[in-house]
C-alpha cells in the first residue's frame, strides 16, 4: 500500500443499485449492518437495468402499443369514434416521469434504513478491499469491507457483425428511447426481448422483421409459446424468420444465412437482441482468488456466497437474468453474510414474456422433468372455454398443469394468453406449497376472471370438468 492509499471502512459494501444490489442494502440494513451502496450511476443508478432501461420501460412500451392497438380495434367495431392516440415522444416524457418517480422511491427507501449512496465504479483490488472510481479527475477512493455483495448486472451482448451505432443498429435501451417509431425494423434475436419488442412495435405500425437463429421463437420456452407468439406477429403483418443468422449489413440492407441460403432484407433499424453479457469482466475478480465461468458468470452456488466475505446476486450468478430473482436472492446473501445459513433454492421461478399472448412458465417443463426421470402428466383447459378471455376477445392459448404421478403434486406450469403475467404467481405459489390437483379445485376462483383456467384445469386432471366435454383421464 502507497501513502494516499489509506482504506475507509465499510461494514457492508453492495456493488450495483439495481433489484439485486438496492434489495441486498435495504435486507442488510435491516439485519442491523451498516451499508454504503455504490453504482456507477450513483443515485441515478438506483433501480439499475430493470427501472431505467428494462422491466419498467419496455412494460410501458407495451402496454402504451396495445392500448394503440385496442383503440384502433375498437373502431373497427365502431364502438369508439375518432382518433385521440398520443404520439410516442408524448408517450417518452410520460415513461421517463414515471421512471424519475420509481427512482426517488428507491431513494427514499434507502434513506429511511440508513443506506449511504456514492456515486463510482468499483473494482476489487484484495479479497476485502477495492478501490471506488468516480471520474478521472477525482482521486478514486479506497474502500476496505467486512462484507460485500456483488449485483453488477449485465448489459445488451453485441454481434461482431452487428455492432451498436446507436442509430441503424440499436440495443434494447436504444430502441426503448426512440420517439418516432421506425417505418421498418428488423429484430435480430426471437427471445424474451426480441418478441416482447417485435410484437409492441409491429402494433405501433412498424413494419416487423424478427430473425432467430433456432428453429422457433422463444426456444427457450415450451414450443406452444413460440408458435402462439408467430400467429399474432402474422397477425399484425410481421414476418419470422428461424434458423437464420446474420452475415453483415451493407447500404441498408440486412444480410441473413438461412439454412446456407442468402437473404437480403432492406430495412431502416436493425435492433439487436441476442442476449446479455455480465457486468464482471472490469471488477477485478480475481483478486478474490476465484473464477468466472466462460460466460463472465460468478459461479456461486444456493448460499450465493463466492468466498468467506463476498456473496453474488443477480444477472451476474447462474440462472436464468430476472429481476425478482435478483431481489429473491438479494434476502439470502445479506442474511448469510450476517451470520446465518440461508439457501436461495426456489422449486419454482416464474418466467414470463409480455408477449400477445402473454407466455409464463414455472417449476419445470415437461423436458426438464422427463430429463431427471420424473414422470409427469399434463392437465390443460383452453382458453377459449373462458368467459372473461372472450371479454377480453382472446380465444388462443391455454392453462396447463404439469403433475407428478406417482405424489399427484403439481411441479410445473404454463400459462398462454391474457393476463398470464398475473395468473402465474398462483401456479408458483402452488408449486411451492406441493399443492395437489384436489387443492387447487377446492380453492374457490372467482368469476368471471382468467384465474378461473387455473382452477378448470386441474378439474381436467381430475377427469371432473364443467366447461370442456371430459375426456378418459
Ligand atoms: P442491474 O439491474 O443490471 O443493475 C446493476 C447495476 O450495477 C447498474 O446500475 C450498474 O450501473 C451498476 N454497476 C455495474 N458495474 C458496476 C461497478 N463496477 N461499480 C459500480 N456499479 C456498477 N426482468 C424481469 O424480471 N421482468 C421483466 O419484465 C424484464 N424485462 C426486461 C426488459 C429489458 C429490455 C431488459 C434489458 C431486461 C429485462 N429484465 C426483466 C431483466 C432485468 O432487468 C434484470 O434481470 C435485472 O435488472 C437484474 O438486476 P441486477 O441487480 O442483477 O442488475
Ligand atoms: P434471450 O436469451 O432471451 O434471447 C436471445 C435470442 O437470440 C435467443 O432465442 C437466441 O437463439 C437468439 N440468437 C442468438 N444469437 C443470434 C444470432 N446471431 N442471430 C439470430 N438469433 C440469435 O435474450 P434477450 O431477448 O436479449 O434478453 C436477455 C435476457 O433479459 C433474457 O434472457 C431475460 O433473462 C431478460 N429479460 C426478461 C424479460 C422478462 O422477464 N419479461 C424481458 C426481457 C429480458
């Protein structure tokens, strides 16, 4: 150590202010440790990727389409007169309003529980300590910790033919910023951010392009999911194009490989969505004495601890990149590096695309299952037999338990169609719980709501349903 160097103690350092790194300040806070959070962004940064350039604004974003879109349905029956539609730039300053407000609440929230906010990036330089860099003009300072959490997230993964301008090629932050939407675009990526974005943005009127390299959209997701997804952007005039990838763009016009074939597609903006990269590759790692995976993930396991004093939360760890299971996490790591022995080992995380329809998924899948040796059936109710979903004017998708045999106890889920963002919070509750087909239909479901698919296909589990002619179990 050089004179200059002398290190400031910190009891509980959290590198990030997003859902990992702001929950981890508040849970240590209220363990009784005292906490300085540092993002790069200081206290703008609180709320990280999900509140400034994520959940919340691609949410609005779709919300802010469909409303577009309903309205422009409901004149076709000639119910509403007129056109009052608000423009995307009116939309911006809307979405960015209610940002701010999201941001100052976790301002609020952090100062309520005694949690210091700076402003730097941090890198490790000792397996307890690191230094704090705010601008090149500023000293950095040096900070020593007793414990510390990392929840650095991750940002949009680049194409090496592709790369970002910011203005033809776009990440998700860019294209959720734009005010005027694009005559034409070409979605490069059919996963969550790829479909969720394609299908708002086709209903905007764009003219939509989605490319993905596998063999449907969503293959992450039980087939169901991408086709329903295919129908509706059919729908709405976008095209798909699976098991393509990119070769290059030339004077605006997109270069695709299509099973050794050449496709040329002219197009206005390109939007790139092919994954995140993990916000670890400038932490100084290894001054921990530990590793990263070959995919810049921190290999920590369900104590989410990565050496004695630093635990990890978030995009960074294993797993699938969701913001509540960030702040699930954010609880076990502020707890175990507070002395107690928690596990962060959910049966069931939701995962879900704000796509039309609406896909989510919990506990496992049919293939995971099969996968481990567990035997399964499935007991699925069609939308269509849904009062409410004919209000709401879906008639596609479907509700679908998947059960254990040999116990009966539902392990998995997927729901398609309207209002699935919601209903898949019961189906986790009830995988978390071991309910049984029996519960779930003695658990009364009020009408007429979506919740009522749930609770009619466990009545076709049971071979006892009211609104699907049975069939022999
Ligand atoms: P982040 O939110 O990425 O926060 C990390 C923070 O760390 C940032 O503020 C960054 O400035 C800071 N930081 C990084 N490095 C340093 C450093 N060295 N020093 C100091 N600070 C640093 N998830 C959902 O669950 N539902 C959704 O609907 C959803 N929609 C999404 C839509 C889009 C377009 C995108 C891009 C993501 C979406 N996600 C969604 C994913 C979700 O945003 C992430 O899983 C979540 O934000 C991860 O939280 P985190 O705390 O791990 O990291
Ligand atoms: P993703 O992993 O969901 O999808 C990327 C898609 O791009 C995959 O289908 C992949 O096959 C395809 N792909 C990869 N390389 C390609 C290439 N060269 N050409 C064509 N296709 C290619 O990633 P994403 O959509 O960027 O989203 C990142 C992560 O953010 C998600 O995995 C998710 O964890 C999170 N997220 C969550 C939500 C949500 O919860 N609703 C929404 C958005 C993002």
């Amino acid at each position: 150590m050089v004179v200059g160097e002398m290190p400031e103690s910190v009891d509980f350092l959290v590198v990030g202010g997003g859902p990992g790194g702001y929950a981890a300040a508040l849970a240590a806070a209220q363990l009784g440790r005292q906490v300085v959070l540092v993002d790069g962004d200081g206290l703008d940064g609180l709320g990280g990727t999900c509140l400034r350039v994520g959940c919340i604004p691609s949410k609005a974003l779709i919300e802010f389409a469909e409303h577009r879109h309903q309205g422009a349905a409901w004149r076709t029956r000639q119910v509403v007169e007129g056109d009052s539609t608000i423009s995307l730039k009116q939309f911006q300053s809307w979405k960015d309003g209610v940002v701010a407000d999201l941001n100052r609440g976790v301002r609020g929230l952090l100062k309520a529980e005694g949690v210091a906010v700076r402003q730097g990036r941090f890198r490790f330089t000792r397996s307890d300590q690191g230094v704090l860099s705010r601008s090149e003009e500023e000293p950095p300072e040096h900070l020593r910790f007793k414990s510390c959490v990392i929840a650095t997230g991750s940002r949009p993964a680049t194409l090496d033919v592709l790369p970002f301008d910011g203005h033809r090629v776009l990440s998700s932050t860019d294209i959720l910023a734009a005010t005027e939407p694009p005559r034409s675009l070409v979605v490069v990526g059919g996963g969550y951010i790829g479909v969720e974005l394609g299908v708002a943005y086709a209903k905007l009127g764009t003219a939509v392009t989605l490319v993905e390299a596998e063999e449907r959209l969503l293959p992450a997701l039980p087939a169901e999911a991408g086709t329903a997804v295919a129908a509706t952007l059919e729908q709405l005039g976008a095209s798909v194009i699976l098991s393509a990838r990119v070769s290059g763009d030339r004077a605006g016009t997109l270069h695709l490989e299509q099973r050794a074939t050449a496709i040329e597609l002219p197009c206005d903006r390109i939007l790139v969505a092919v994954g995140r990269t993990t916000n670890t590759d400038d932490l100084g790692i290894e001054a921990l004495g530990v590793g990263l995976s070959d995919r810049g993930v921190l290999q920590v396991g369900a104590d989410l601890m990565l050496t004695d004093n630093v635990a990890a939360v978030g995009d960074v760890t294993p797993g699938p990149a969701l913001a509540h299971k960030a702040t699930a996490q954010a609880r076990v790591a502020a707890a175990n590096l507070s002395g107690s022995k928690d596990l962060y080992s959910p049966r069931a995380t939701p995962e879900i695309v704000f796509s039309d329809p609406e896909v989510a998924q919990t506990g496992v899948t049919e293939a995971q299952a099969l996968a481990v040796g567990i035997d399964v059936e499935r007991a699925a109710f069609p939308v269509a037999g849904s009062g409410k979903a004919r209000v709401l004017g879906a008639r596609s998708g479907h509700a679908e338990w998947l059960i254990a045999r040999d116990t009966q106890v539902v392990i998995g889920a997927t729901i398609i169609g309207p209002r699935a963002s919601e209903l898949i919070a019961e189906a986790t509750l009830a995988i978390e719980m071991s309910a049984t087909l029996e519960d779930l239909t003695l658990s009364s479901h009020p009408h007429p709501t979506m919740s009522e698919v749930l609770h009619e296909a466990a009545a076709v589990g049971l071979g006892e349903p009211l609104h699907v002619p049975r069939t022999p179990r």
